[in-house]
C-alpha cells in the first residue's frame, strides 16, 4: 500500500513538472524563446533564422498591439482610435498566422508578457493627450517602417521558409498601408496645431 502511496505522488508530481514545461511555452519572454530555438536548430542554422525572424516579429507585433489598445483607451481623437483599432486587428491575425507556423514548426514564440516594453507603454501613458496622440503616431510611424524594412528583406531572402514568405507577403501591404494611414494623421495632428 505504501508502495502505491509513493508510486502515485511520483505520477502526480510528474504531470505537474509536465503540465509546468508546457505552460513555459506559453508564458515564455523572447530571451527564452530564442534560447529554445537556438537548442532546437541548432543542427540547421537556416531554420534557426527562420525562427529568428518569427520571434523577432512576434515581439514587435506584441508591443504594436498594446500600444494600439493604450492609444484607444486613451487618445480622444478619432483618427488615432480608428488606426489602432486597425493596428489591433491587423496585427493581432498576423500573430495568429505566424503562432499558427511555429507551433506546425516547433518554434518557440515569446509570450505576451509586456516586460520588454512595459516602461514605454507608462511613459506613453503619463503624458498628456495631445503630447500622447504626438508621440503615440511617431512612435508607430518608427515602428513600422523597421517592420517593413524587415519584411521586406525576408521576402526577398531565398532562405526564409515558403510558408513564412506568404504570411510575410500577406502582412506587407497591411503594414505599409498602416505607414500611409499614420503618416497622413502625424499631418493631421500637425495641422490641428496651427
């Protein structure tokens, strides 16, 4: 009896350390993600850059989509709230894509847990609404022209996986067009001023 006691503490104990493992995939920063990556591809550089490329916009889309939502609890101006509704949206289904990828590839993704970019979303948030809608625009405008710059060097790298490639191609016109849309509200705030 005491035999089956014990026996069963060490099953339970292990489904805990089991269940914990995958909860750590879910709840991992971009720090561990690429160290997971780097572990499992290591033997193959190319996919290892692959999952590279998909942590690194993971990341950024995670904060994009934060910043979104602050911009629409916070700003009053119509203009900015309609754009990161559009931001929320666009980029939440470009990170169901790409979770939809790593997770048929065994990458890792970072959770989203904000850390990374908590002290830009209490700067953001502390400033006034005018300085927010301002800063908030230029902030995104930088953003997304890194983005493009990044998706725009893996569509055209031969090395980056087909299936990365079409959700890059899918999301590269969405992006620029989030460029047009912020460009020409960073004009219209400046024209509120004058």
């Amino acid at each position: 009896m005491k035999l089956i006691k014990q026996a069963s503490s060490y099953l339970l104990l292990g489904a805990i350390v089991f269940a914990s493992c995958n909860n750590a995939n879910e709840n991992e920063s971009k720090t561990l993600a690429e160290d997971r990556n780097e572990e499992k591809f290591s033997d193959n550089k190319n996919a290892e850059r692959n999952a590279q490329f998909l942590v690194d916009v993971t990341a950024s889309n995670q904060e994009e989509i934060q910043l979104a939502r602050l911009a629409q609890q916070k700003s009053r101006n119509n203009e900015v709230v309609e754009i990161a509704k559009t931001l929320e949206n666009d980029h939440t289904a470009m990170g169901n894509e790409i979770k939809a990828i790593a997770t048929a590839k065994s990458i890792s993704l970072p959770s989203d847990d904000n850390q990374s970019y908590q002290d830009k979303l209490n700067k953001m948030n502390e400033k006034n609404e005018a300085d927010f809608n301002k800063d908030w625009v230029n902030e995104m405008i930088d953003m997304h022209k890194a983005k493009i710059n990044k998706l725009e060097s893996a569509s055209d790298n031969e090395n980056i996986d087909p299936e990365i490639r079409a959700v890059v191609n899918n999301a590269l016109p969405k992006v620029k067009m989030h460029l047009e849309m912020l460009q020409q509200c960073q004009d219209n705030l400046k024209n509120q001023k004058r």
